[in-house]
C-alpha cells in the first residue's frame, strides 16, 4: 500500500479535523486506501450471473475484487454494464422517492461522461422522457456514446447552459444536477485532484454550484423533484448550498430510507437532509446527495400555437425493425430517418427552439441513392426486433475484430444486412457482399488497443 499522508492539503485537513472531530483521523488514515472497483448491469442487456458482493442500494450492482481492463471486453462496448462508482448509485434510493403519477420528464443537467444518465434510463419507464445536459461541448461526444450504447431510446442530449432551461419555465419533473465540485471524494482515486484543491477553489466552486441551482430553478414544475449531488464533503458545497436555495423558492427535503449496514452518514441541516458516503465508512468514493420536493409556483410553460421547426415526414418508415414502432413519431432530418418518442413531440419541438439539442432522436437509418441503410443507433436500441437481422453469435477474438475494424474470416449464410453479436448481445451491422463483409461499426468508437487475443475477461475467468 502507497502511504499518501504527507500529500493531502494542510487546508483540507484542518476542514475534516474540525467537521468531523471523532474521526477525523480514522477519516485520513482511509484515503490512503483505494475504494473498491463497481460496474452497474444493463437490465434490459446483460445476461452476467454474477457472484460478486453487490452494491447494496443498487438491484444490479456489483463490486469487483480489482480492476480489469474493460476496452477489452465485447459486453462493455454493447451497453450490457457501466463502470460507475458505487456510491454514486445511490441516485436509485433517491428515485425511488419520487411520487408523480403518469410520464416524467427528467433533466440531467451537468450528465457527462454518462454514469448518472445510464443510471436514470434504466430507472424510468418506457413512457418517460430524459434530456441529458452536458454544458462543455467537448465532453458531449462521450456522452452520447453512452447513452446510444446503453441502448433505451427515450433520450435527448444537449449542450446548454442553466440558465437556457431556466428560461423554458416549469417544464421538468425531475432535475438532477450532479454538480461540479471541488472532488475531494475523489482524492484517494486521483491523488493529482489533492494536488489542484485549495480553499480558494472550493469556495469558487460554491458559488458556481448556487449559480447552476439559481438559474435552473425555474424549469422544475411544481411538486417536481430536485436530486442534487457533488462529490465532495464540503458543507458550503453541499447542505449550506441547499440553505442558501431557500431564497429562491420553497421547497420540502425528502428523507430516503437507510439501512445501518449501509454505513451512509445522514446530516441534517435547518431541515435539510443530505447523505454523505465517507471513506472510512464506505465501499465507495466521497459523495453526498439530497433530494428536494418543489412547493412554490412555478412559472408555466408557453407552448407556441406554431412551431418553428416542421419535422419532415420520410419517405420510408420500416415498421419491422421495431418491436413497438407505434410508440415513435418518424421523421426525416437531411439523409436520416429518425425517430423520437411519440407522446412528447410537442415537448421536444420546444426544446429545439429554446436550447440546442444535439441530439434529437435516435437515428434509424441513413437514405442512400433512395435505400435506407441501417444505422449504428438501431443495433444499440433495447427496441430492436430481433427478428428482423439474422444475429451472428461472434466468439471473443472476433468480437474484438469487429469492434477494431479490422478484416478477418467469417461464415454467413445470407448476404445482405447482418446483426453481429457477442453472447447473443447486439455489436453492430455489417453488410453481406458474398466474398467479404463491410463492417459498420463508428470509426470514432472503435477499439485500439493492440494484441488483445489472450486478453482475459473479467466475467469469463
């Protein structure tokens, strides 16, 4: 074990000596300590029978005894798990709070890289929308990536500003802002984070954390849900920041049911309940977490008689790549075919001329010279009808072929589109020409690692 104790800020320890006097030391002393490595399970992919020890607040979580290398492995690049810090799960207990009756539309407002948003999708039902939000453009990408991979078609992705919610009204039922902080929950995971802390950077962090809540406020209804986390255990970024929203409206703290075997330390502040995961209680990194029932006014939503944006009816709609194409409103957007959930169309189209969405919609197919050609979105959706595609069954050297791009052997019966998949879990398209195949997995997503053949997979040993 690499002791660190002489790394961690003056500053910093000084905070924890006083905001937690008895056991500040056994506080410190656990940072020199890695938390152990957890993967979330796509319920509508995975087929892991795990033995692992579970996350305890997740249902489909699980601790891993060290950490693989997961680009190897064909299953994390079709969405069947995530990688994702297990104390960062606990958004589930906090969902499970949530009472509203019928589809909610939820906003993820600081979603990159994608853990929290995976997590949400796989949290909502069928019929419920989520907008994940990622303010700095170069982080959008990933996220998409994601969310595509995870594979729930019930997603939008945006690159805005708070405020430019804020501005929409009272349109969310639930906001979740993960906010960034000043990561001291994340000091015995990236020892470089210890190095960049300073005071002075915690309290700007603050004061950005109150101007996110401030200007996005306004875009949760009434008796709509705020779920605000950080991974830090500063008070001023965490309880005392939920004080200070007090100025700008009402609001009610929602308690979230604990179990002592969980070891989550619950604070109360002026009524304020928040959870903090603290390293030498818990499993899993520094967090904290509270969960907020709106009770003031909101100001209501204006939808336009017109909209501005008119979506294209397509010229072809494939009915049969879809197990439930009744749900979806097709549309065509260029060269692509692409659809968005049904019932929300109005929501979506007011989305478009308030904030910028990059993307609206699952893309389908491309049209090309007056074919449509399946696209990467459709193999990833948890909607594709499988009995469209013949699904090839790749093994492990192959997978990894395909997700590399490279040319290798294959036995097909059919030419034409094929569905590749690995442990009957979708990869990607390839397309059949008789004496070779193109294989049409996103360039940009594909794997470059070299000499993977005798790689091991964590589930498979």
């Amino acid at each position: 074990m690499i002791s660190r104790k002489n790394n961690w800020p003056d500053a910093f320890k000084h905070r924890i000596e006083k905001q937690f006097p008895d056991t500040s030391q056994s506080f410190i002393n656990a940072l020199d300590h890695q938390a152990k490595v957890s993967v979330r399970l796509n319920p509508t992919k995975s087929n892991l029978s795990l033995t692992n020890e579970s996350v305890p607040w997740s249902q489909y979580a699980y601790f891993l005894e060290e950490r693989p290398v997961f680009a190897i492995d064909p299953l994390w690049h079709a969405g069947a798990y995530y990688v994702q810090e297990a104390s960062s799960m606990f958004l589930e207990q906090a969902f499970k709070q949530i009472q509203i009756e019928g589809p909610k539309l939820v906003l993820d407002l600081c979603a990159a890289p994608g853990g929290k948003s995976t997590h949400i999708n796989s949290l909502l039902n069928p019929e419920d929308l989520l907008v994940a939000n990622e303010v700095i453009r170069s982080r959008v990408p990933v996220l998409i990536e994601n969310l595509t991979k995870w594979g729930h078609p019930n997603f939008l992705v945006s690159n805005s500003d708070a405020k430019n919610f804020g501005d929409i009204g009272g349109l969310f039922d639930v906001l979740v802002i993960d906010a960034p902080c000043s990561g001291e929950g994340l000091f015995r995971r990236d020892p470089e984070a210890a190095k960049e802390w300073s005071e002075e950077n915690a309290n700007l962090c603050s004061v950005r954390q109150r101007r996110i809540l401030a200007e996005s406020w306004d875009c949760l209804k009434n008796d709509g849900y705020l779920i605000y986390s950080t991974c830090t255990f500063n008070p001023e970024e965490n309880e005392e920041n939920l004080d200070w929203l007090k100025n700008q409206g009402d609001f009610e703290s929602i308690s979230i049911p604990l179990k002592p075997e969980w070891n989550i330390d619950e604070v109360e502040y002026k009524g304020i309940h928040g959870y903090r995961f603290l390293p030498h209680r818990s499993k899993g990194e520094g967090f904290f977490i509270s969960i907020l029932k709106k009770t003031n006014d909101s100001a209501s939503v204006k939808f336009p008689k017109r909209f501005k944006i008119k979506l294209q009816k397509p010229t072809t709609i494939p009915m049969d790549w879809l197990n439930h194409p009744e749900n979806y409103k097709f549309f065509q957007h260029q060269d692509q075919l692409k659809i968005i959930p049904q019932q929300w169309e109005r929501e979506i189209l007011l989305l478009f001329e308030k904030i910028k969405l990059v993307k609206s919609g699952i893309n389908l197919g491309l049209f090309k010279k007056n074919t449509l050609l399946p696209e990467h979105d459709l193999a990833m959706s948890t909607d594709l009808n499988l009995d469209t595609f013949e699904c090839i069954n790749l093994d492990l050297n192959q997978a990894r072929n395909y997700l590399s791009r490279n040319v290798f052997p294959l036995t097909m019966n059919k030419t034409n589109w094929q569905l590749v998949c690995f442990q009957n879990t979708p990869l990607g398209f390839i397309k059949n020409l008789g004496n070779r195949f193109n294989n049409y997995y996103p360039k940009e997503w594909r794997l470059r690692m070299q000499s993977t053949e005798d790689a091991k997979i964590w589930h498979m040993l």
